[in-house]
C-alpha cells in the first residue's frame, strides 16, 4: 500500500492536533518542557533545542487553534459524506 497524499495529510493533521492538545500544566511541566524554565549556568535559553521546541509548541497551540477547528470539521464531514 503507497502512502499518498491524503494519508500524508491526514498525518500531517494528526500530529499538529496532537501537538496542539498537549496541556502545558498536566504534561509539559512535568516533564520539565514548560516555558517558565529558568535558565541554567553557561547555556543560553534562547539557544537550547529543548527551549525552541517547547516555543514551537506553544506557537502551535496558540496560532493553530482557529484553523485547525476549521480544518478538522471539513475532515469530518468530508469523511462522512465522501468515508
């Protein structure tokens, strides 16, 4: 089985919903990923990967919120129109 377009897609969607669900209190703090970290001693925090990646989560969450609504609803009534 190929993996096409639409199946890229809606992995592509998954993981941005995923992303976009993961609860900084519940979660990411307690894994020590939330954005309040103070930084430590002879590490920038605005050059660590782990600092960029929980930017680039919250980004997710705040920006993508509206837009993915929209776009999961089309998914759905696609699937269940189209299934």
């Amino acid at each position: 089985m190929a993996l096409g377009l639409g199946q890229l897609f809606y992995a592509i969607l998954l993981f941005i919903n995923a992303i976009a669900v993961l609860s900084e209190e519940r979660f990411l703090a307690r894994i020590g990923w939330s954005a309040q970290v103070d930084p430590g001693f002879g590490v920038e925090q605005s050059q660590s990967v782990k600092y960029k990646i929980v930017n680039l989560i919250s980004a997710v969450r705040t920006l993508m919120r509206i837009p993915l609504i929209a776009i999961n609803v089309v998914v759905i009534v696609y699937e269940l129109l189209l299934g």
